[in-house]
C-alpha cells in the first residue's frame, strides 16, 4: 500500500471509551477520566490516553489481515493530546513484508501520533495455558505521586492482564489477529506510566520496542527509570519482560496550581481599604479571578465569584474568604446567556460597583504557524460578546458598574506563532473597552495586557518564569479602587 492509497477511518473517543479503557489497561490517571480535574492542567481539558489511540490504530490496520500477526518492532510518538469528543483521523499509510506497517493519526489536520512497526504474520500463538494467566482485570489502584528528588532511583513492576469483556468493547480485530501477550504488553505501560512510574503527574510520548517470540516467561512486566532530564523535565522508563524490552518517553508533567491562600495572602500583603465596594468577579474559581477574589475580600470588599463547572473550586474560595473574616458568595453563571441568568444569580437588590472579568476557555489550544476561525470564534464569545453581553446585562438591571477591569494580554503586541487566534481576540476585545470607556459615561473601563502570570493556564512542562500574580492584581486593584 503505498501513501497516495492510504486508508483513513475515523473515531470520536468518547466517555465511556476513557472508562472502558481505564478498565482494561488499570490507568486509572484523572486527567483520562475527570473533566473538571483535567481542566486545570497543562492540557486544560481531557485527553485520550496515548496507548489507546496506538491500540485504536492497530485495530484499524488489522481489519484487513487474514492471518495473526506478532511485533517485531515498535517505534511511536505522541506528539499532541487529543481531547475526548475530538474527531481522530487514523492513516494507514503504508503496509509491506519488508518495511512494516506505518500509521498516522490526526485531529483537524494535526499531526497528533505517529507509529511504525514491523512484524512477522502467521507466527506460532503463544501456549494457551500461559495467555490464560493474563485473563483477568487489573486492581484498581492510586496513582503515585512520585516527587522530582525521587525519580532516579525508580523502579518496579507490573503484572500482565487482559479484561476479555472491555476487550471485546473496545475492539474488533486486535483480540483475532494480535498476540494476547504483546497486546497486554502494551496495555501495562500506560499503567505503569500513568499510575506509577512518575504516576500522577505524567505524560507518556513515546515508545520503542523490541519483541521477541515465544520468550513468554512471568506475566509481568519489569520497569526502571534510566535517565532524567531536569532541563526538561523528560525521563526515560526502560522496560523488560515477557518477550520485549524497550524504553518508553515520558514527560514529568508540572501538577496543578495552587494559588496562594487566604490566609497566605493576609499575612503577605497590605490591601487597601476596599470597604463599600461590591465586587463582581466572572470567572472567580480559579486562576487570576481566585487571587483577585481573595485581594478584593482581603481590602473589606463584598465579593461574589461566578464559575461555570467548577462548583467545588469556588465553593472552596468562599469558604477560605469567610474562614478568614471575609465577604464572599459564589454563583453558578453561563456567559452564554447572562442577560437570562445574571439577574437571578447574583440577587434582585445586590447590584455590583465594580466588576473584574476574567471568563475564558484553554489559552493554548492554536497550531503554530496556523489561524483556526473556529478556534478564533472560541475565543470571542468569551473576550468580546461574552463580556460585552455581561456588561449590558447587569446595565438592564437599572445600575451598571462604576469601574471595569478586563484583563487583556502582551501576547496582543508580541502575537506568538501558536496563539494568533488568542491575540485577535483580546485585541477586539480591548475595542469593546475602548468603545464603552468611550460611550458609558458612569463607567471607567481599564484592561491592562498582562505578561505570563503564574496559573494553572500558563503550566508548562519545559520550565518557564511565570510572574507572581498577586503584585501584579493588588496594583489593578488600587488603581480601580
């Protein structure tokens, strides 16, 4: 098959494949399986565990196999996340004796994994009695949260299974066409990635494999880190065991961030008297809203804080606010539709002086090089009618805001090559500031273009100065006051 013939299928991954997955491998990993947890990682939302999409693909280039086949080689790199409901993209690019078989995924044209494998066909199957062995359902475990200082010294192993009903679920021709042991090989390095091996706090972008035949001893699979690299954060996990050895690429993900308490803050800062301000904080939950919270509460403010999905984050902030001597509520808003909610959310007869607007999706979700409208119209809805649509509904309530801040970003001058749809955006979205500084005369609009502060948005696996919020939101704080 040469590439003009390739042939492509496509998948949405759904919920119930991260779960079904999460059975049959025992990668129990939360960025795989909890929305609003994955939400405040690096990716910002949830992603398809990387094992799955190479299984998915295998699944697709064995549809057209007459005879079972067993791994020579294994060579495949993840090179983007794929999130779950995301249309993949599988490519069967080409397939020979000689060469093996190359496989290319993709999410809207990007290039997201890449795979090659060679392989022999119609290979002796391995002893019934000892495939039996790997039959059964990993134990759900805990992840590890193995910190930095310990990873050198890393090691362990895992026990091979094959669960035959998520099997069945999952896939139509692996379970006919590939060796069961080399099929539960790969199934326990996601497990061991994922869960243990740095566990928690991981992202596995590759393997290379090497397998050999009728070498099925114990059903487990050994593993140890061999290499670190702090510059980057990248370890290399070795592996051996029931016929393979090989090395397996994993990135040491950076974990969530905490921002600093209340308590924290009363003891770091001097907020000035904010006393008879009633400040409404979109987006509160998190982030540059959940500092700008806790300062405004801090200086006497009486604070509310939308979320959209993060009930638990904000109802926390509420009660740091109100442990330490604070006023504070959180409402459940949509900027979708804030003229039909704002009213009942916020109450009848509290009408906010100020309000602080910091709503908005996953910042680096762009293709470097690349202008995505879709992307670019995401982004509006939250930077220009989103907020523009927030500011005209607490008007209609009879008393809009004496003062606006909008955070805009630097990002609008320097334009980096993977956020253009991002920039556009916070650019239109300082003319919505300018237009209404211009036409609302009871109001005083400010948007400053903030450098790269320190948030959960700004996490990065290669290590970067993200500034400290807190001065950074106490000065907008004064100047609005």
């Amino acid at each position: 098959m040469q590439d003009s013939e390739a042939r492509m299928i496509q998948k949405i991954f759904t919920q119930q494949d991260q779960e079904l997955f999460a059975k049959l491998s025992g990668d129990y990993n939360p960025m795989h399986l909890d929305a609003l947890y994955a939400r405040r990682l690096m990716f910002g939302r949830q992603v398809v565990h990387g094992i799955h999409l190479l299984l998915w693909a295998f699944d697709v280039w064995l549809q057209g196999k007459a005879e079972t086949v067993e791994l020579c080689d294994l060579k495949a790199d993840f090179t983007a996340t794929v999130a779950v409901s995301e249309t993949v993209e599988c490519y069967v690019l080409s397939d020979c004796c000689d060469e093996g078989v190359k496989i290319r995924l993709t999410v809207g044209g990007l290039r997201v994994a890449v795979i090659h494998a060679t392989y022999v066909s119609g290979a002796a199957a391995v002893n019934p009695a000892k495939a039996n062995l790997l039959f059964s359902t990993p134990q759900r475990e805990e992840c590890e949260r193995v910190p930095v200082n310990a990873l050198g010294d890393l090691s362990g192993r895992v026990a091979l299974h094959l669960d035959g009903e998520a099997v069945d679920r999952l896939f139509s021709f692996i379970p006919l066409y590939l060796s069961p042991v080399q099929f539960a090989v790969l199934l326990a390095t996601t497990r061991i990635v994922g869960m243990k091996c740095p566990g928690m706090n991981s992202v596995f972008s590759g393997l290379l494999m090497k397998f050999s035949f009728n070498h099925f001893t114990l059903p487990e699979l050994l593993f140890r880190v061999s290499d670190f690299d702090d510059r980057f954060s990248r370890m290399i996990v070795e592996v051996s065991g029931s016929g393979v050895v090989g090395k397996l690429s994993v990135f040491y993900r950076p974990a969530q961030k905490i921002q600093s308490s209340y308590v924290e803050l009363s003891e770091r800062v001097v907020c000035p008297d904010l006393s008879g301000q009633r400040a409404l904080v979109i987006g509160g939950s998190r982030g540059l809203g959940e500092v700008t919270a806790k300062l405004l509460a801090l200086g006497g403010a009486d604070v509310r804080i939308t979320y959209h999905r993060g009930a638990e984050d904000a109802n926390r902030v509420v009660d740091e606010i109100k442990s330490g001597g604070g006023t504070a509520e959180a409402v459940a808003l949509d900027i979708v539709a804030p003229k039909e909610d704002i009213a009942s959310r916020i109450g009848d007869h509290w009408n906010p002086t100020h309000l602080y607007y910091f709503a908005t999706p996953f910042i680096f979700d762009g293709s470097r090089g690349k202008f995505s409208a879709a992307l670019f119209d995401t982004f509006c809805h939250y930077y220009v009618t989103g907020f523009l649509a927030t500011f005209q509904a607490l008007k209609a309530r009879g008393v809009a805001p004496r003062k606006v801040f909008y955070p805009s970003s630097v990002a609008v001058t320097e334009i980096p090559l993977d956020m253009g749809e991002y920039a556009a955006a916070k650019a239109a979205g300082e003319s919505v500031c300018q237009f209404l500084d211009k036409t609302e005369k009871e109001t005083d609009v400010l948007f400053v273009r903030l450098p790269r502060l320190d948030t959960d948005q700004t996490a990065s696996i290669v290590r970067v100065d993200n500034m400290d919020p807190v001065p950074v939101m106490l000065d907008i704080i004064r100047q609005l006051k």
